[in-house]
C-alpha cells in the first residue's frame, strides 16, 4: 500500500463522519413531534450498545456455552435489578465454574 493512499483513505473516513454527524443537525431544524420516530430515537443508543456488547459476551471465553450460561445469569440478575457489581461478580463466577465444568467434563 503507498503512503500517499493512507491519507486519502483517512480524509474520507474523516469527511464520512463529519456528514453524518453535522447532516442531520443541517437539515432538521424543528422539533421532532412525531411520537414514533421520537421512540425510535431514544432507543438508538441502547440498540447500538447491545449490537457491539453481545458477540463480545460470546465470543469472549473458550467455549461459546460458558458464555452463553454466564450471560443468561448476568440477563436474570439484571431483571430483578441486582447491582452491577453483583450481575459483573456473578456473572464472571458462572463462566469460571462453567469453563472448569466442561474441562472437567
């Protein structure tokens, strides 16, 4: 790869995301009012989180299944709205018993 191409390549990306943060801000200058898409947008962040957090969880240990355990009872903890101390805590132990299990096993 030349040297030359790594700075085109890098202004590209950069103008790429200039426009995509400034566009929106350019062309809508109301309110939005619209119930639905205000619903959309508030989940956006969530959606997006979720989307680079979860092949992270599974692909995270050696073996696909102790992740898949340790995030079902981090999912649980979660819902009944244990501390994120506890779902981190707990979560980390089910892997670790589920990983020496399966060694085990």
């Amino acid at each position: 790869m030349k040297q030359g191409n790594i700075y085109v390549y890098i202004s590209i990306m950069a103008v790429v995301t200039y426009l995509i943060r400034v566009l929106p801000l350019t062309l809508i200058r109301k309110e939005i009012t619209n119930t639905y898409i205000k619903s959309f947008l508030y989940y956006v962040p969530y959606v997006t989180l979720a989307a680079m957090t979860f092949p992270a969880i599974i692909y995270s240990t050696s073996n696909k299944l102790s992740a898949t355990i340790g995030f079902v009872v981090c999912i649980a903890l979660g819902y009944h709205r244990k501390s994120l101390i506890t779902v981190a805590l707990l979560g980390s132990i089910t892997v670790f018993v589920a990983e020496t299990a399966m060694r085990i096993i």
